[in-house]
C-alpha cells in the first residue's frame, strides 16, 4: 500500500526572521507553493500563492500596504483573514475573492504550518517547547530525500540505533500515545564527542513526537553537565523530499556545574562554541540516515524482530494523520 505523500501535521515552512515587516515570502510546502506576508504591525499570515481574481502570483511583485496584501495584477487587496478589503477600480469589492489562509502560528522562531486531510483545520494546537531560561535557538536546515515518516519513525526504532549511529546499551525505554502525541524515552552510551580518550557518555533521550513534522527532545548528558532541547522539525515539501530542520539550545538555568567541564561550558563563549559543535554532530547524526531514506520502500507489514522497539505502535498511531 503506498502511503499518501503529506499527512496531517504541523510542518515547519521557514524561519520567523525571514518574513520581517513588509515582506512578502514564497516558499513550497506539501506540493504547494504558499506565500507569506507581515504587515506594518507585524502580524503573520500565510495563504494560497495566487490571487483567486485572475490567478496572479502574489509572491511576484505582491506588496504589503497597511495590514494587507496588494495583488500585483489588478490591485485586489487582502486582509490577514483573506478577505478582499478593497480593489483600485471595482465598488464593492467581489464578495468571493478571497485567499486560502492556512494556519499557522510562530514557535521557538520558526513559522509553522497546518496542513489538513480533512477541511484543513488544525485538529489539535501544537504544544511548543519552553525555551525559558536556555539559550537562543540555533539551528540548520537539510533538504533529504524521502517520507516525513520515515524520519519520525527513526525515533522509536531501537534497532537502528546501534547499526547506523553506533549507540550501545539502549535501555529503559518507554513510551506511550496520548491523540496524535506520541512520548518515547530512553538511555544509551556513546563515544564522548571529544574523541575515544575521553571514554563514554550516558545520554537521555526524553521526547514528545507531534505529529509526523514536529518533535522535542529533552537531552541530558550527565558527563558534560549538559541539558539540551532539541526540536526537530520535517516539513514535506513534495512526494519525494523533504526538509529536516534541526533546531538546539542549551539551559543556561542549571544548577552549578559539578565537573571540570561543565563548568568550562557554563562560560558563555564556550558554550556558543560547543553548541554549534554539538550541532554539528547531530546534523552528521541525521546525515547517517540520509542515503537510507532516499531509497527505502514502505514495507506495510514489516517482518519485526526482538529488540526492533515499538514500530507496530508507532504505525498504528500514524493511521490518525492519514484520515484513517
């Protein structure tokens, strides 16, 4: 059974900082092409890339006036709602003329996306991550070949921990399904990112799945003093590829380091450095499983061995975001 390409989801479409006052943004997102728009007061609004007068491309020569959109072909002008607030020749403005607005919310300095199976609105509000007391995000986005699921379904397959990514002893692993959340936990040991000398590291993974776009891992590393959220967030951008968004900041609120280098890393200018350090890996952590995406089929009825973890679970909590 071949699954649809773009399941129901919050997905992330761009940075917040890339849409600034005035501007007007194309961007792709589940083989559409959306633009958005920031008034003069700063409100965000993301729609339907044509105007639904004549089929003009707002995201071409498309102008924010005010608090609306200027169509660049006959002057329609859209509100935040999508309704057509006036023309520049035609009184009363056409009562249907009126964009697709999509949901969409900022978070954690990302804009944010609903796309729906159904009519298009948001099933469940997404539960951003508290980003209080921790450093700014930083965060890098890669353009992957492959299915959103796929990448999520990385989160609860066990097996491929050790086999791709070389973590060992994974234990204690828990999770559990609450509507289209899905909650995982667990610990494992790898090499210290500092090189084989420096021995081991015991790490705990404690995240929140939302959806197939949107997940937030809670990462400590009792080694390094370190308490990390990482958010990652996959946005299908059409039937074949994806971009992974892999966002990370660190608890500046911790109490007072207990080892050597924890408090080395309490100094802002070194735990600038060694975020963008620990960026890095997890970026080289995904790149692991790129060429694996890329060409993997769907196996609807996987033949699952011991030690796999839940991934009968986790597909029949999937079916929820395919109208299923």
């Amino acid at each position: 059974m071949t699954r649809p390409p773009f399941p129901e989801g919050w997905y992330r479409l761009a940075a917040a900082r890339d849409v600034p006052r005035g501007a007007v943004v194309t961007r792709r997102l589940a083989g559409r092409e959306l633009v958005m728009f920031r008034t003069e007061q700063g409100r965000l609004t993301v729609s339907g890339a044509h105007c639904p007068h004549l089929g003009a491309h707002l995201g071409h020569g498309g102008r924010v006036l005010g608090e609306t959109l200027r169509c660049p072909f006959h002057g329609f002008r859209y509100a935040t709602d999508g309704v057509c607030v006036a023309t520049e020749y035609a009184d009363p403005t056409p009562p249907r003329a009126c964009l697709e607005v999509w949901p969409s919310r900022e978070v954690a300095e990302q804009v944010l996306v609903f796309v729906g199976t159904r009519d298009g609105a948001p099933r469940w509000a997404l539960e951003p991550p508290c980003l209080d007391g921790f450093t700014r995000p930083r965060w890098v986005t890669l353009a992957l070949a492959g299915h959103v699921e796929d990448a999520a379904e990385n989160g609860v397959d066990l097996g491929h921990f050790a086999a791709v990514h070389h973590y060992a002893n994974v234990r204690d692993a828990e999770i559990h399904v609450d509507g289209p959340v899905l909650h995982s936990r667990f610990g494992f040991d790898r090499a210290s990112p500092f090189g084989a000398a420096f021995g081991t590291i015991s790490s705990v993974f404690d995240t929140d799945i939302h959806g197939l776009g949107f997940s937030v891992t809670d990462l400590t590393v009792r080694e390094l003093d370190l308490h990390c959220v990482i958010v990652l967030m996959c946005a299908p951008i059409d039937e074949g590829h994806f971009d992974f968004t892999i966002l990370l900041a660190s608890d500046r609120a911790r109490p007072a380091p207990v080892t050597t280098l924890g408090r080395v890393l309490a100094l802002a200018p070194a735990r600038a450095v060694f975020e963008r350090f620990l960026l890095r890996r997890i970026v080289g952590d995904v790149l692991q499983d790129r060429e694996i995406w890329a060409h993997k089929t769907h196996v609807e009825r996987p033949l699952l061995a011991a030690g796999d973890g839940p991934i009968g679970l986790f597909r029949n909590w999937t079916k929820q975001f395919y109208g299923q």
